[in-house]
C-alpha cells in the first residue's frame, strides 16, 4: 500500500504565504513524476507544478514566479512554496505522484486525499 499524505494547508490573507508538504509512505521502490493539483469549488482540478525524479521543474502560467515545487527524494517528499497568494488562488490542493512499488512492478499513480487553501481578501 502506498499512501500521499498532504499538510500545511489553512486561512491566509491575500499577499500571503503558504507551504504544502507531501509525504509518500509505504511500498515505495522509486517515484518519478510529482505534481500538485487544485480544484476550486464548481471547477475542473487544474495542474499546478510538477518536478521530475532530477528536479525539473514545470509551472501553470498562472503560478510561474509565484509557486516553487521541491522534493526530497530521500523522504519521499514534495513541497509547494507558494507566495503573493491571491483570492483566486483559494482551492482543495492535491499531491500526485507516479510510484513503482517494486523493483520489477509497473508505475502507479497515486492521489493524496488533499488540504485546503483558502485566502482571504
């Protein structure tokens, strides 16, 4: 079993900041791909950053120079550093990540259950 567990979600004003943290945990012989993703209420979930197993790093427009996406893959990590949050920003944040559970097994995909942003204006 392979579990994502988010943290460090909560209330900001706007101009604010937050850091989210995933842990990944159980049956894990290697991670690839990591993403975070958000849902607002009433819209489809959206890709917000993801970061390749050497640290590359992609953004959504709306993100770039705001957001910065990180990982530890000693820990089995991923944070999101997110600044200059505006109302808009507000949104259920998932972790995702691609994980083989085995050396010889496939890569799976996995959902953390998600954490919950919500800036204030």
């Amino acid at each position: 079993q392979v579990q994502l567990v988010e943290s460090g979600g909560g209330l900001v004003q706007a101009g604010g900041s937050l850091r989210l943290s995933c842990a990944a945990s159980g049956n894990i012989f290697s991670i690839n791909l990591m993403h975070w993703y958000r849902q607002a209420p009433g819209k489809q979930r959206e890709l917000v950053a993801s970061i390749t197993r050497g640290g590359s790093t992609d953004y959504a427009d709306s993100m770039k120079g705001r957001f910065t996406i990180s990982r530890d893959n000693a820990k089995n990590t991923v944070s999101l550093q997110m600044n200059s949050l505006k109302p808009e920003d507000a949104a259920v944040y998932y972790c995702n990540a691609d994980i083989r559970p085995t050396q010889s097994g496939y890569l799976l995909n996995y959902w953390g259950q998600g954490t919950q942003v919500t800036v204030s204006s």
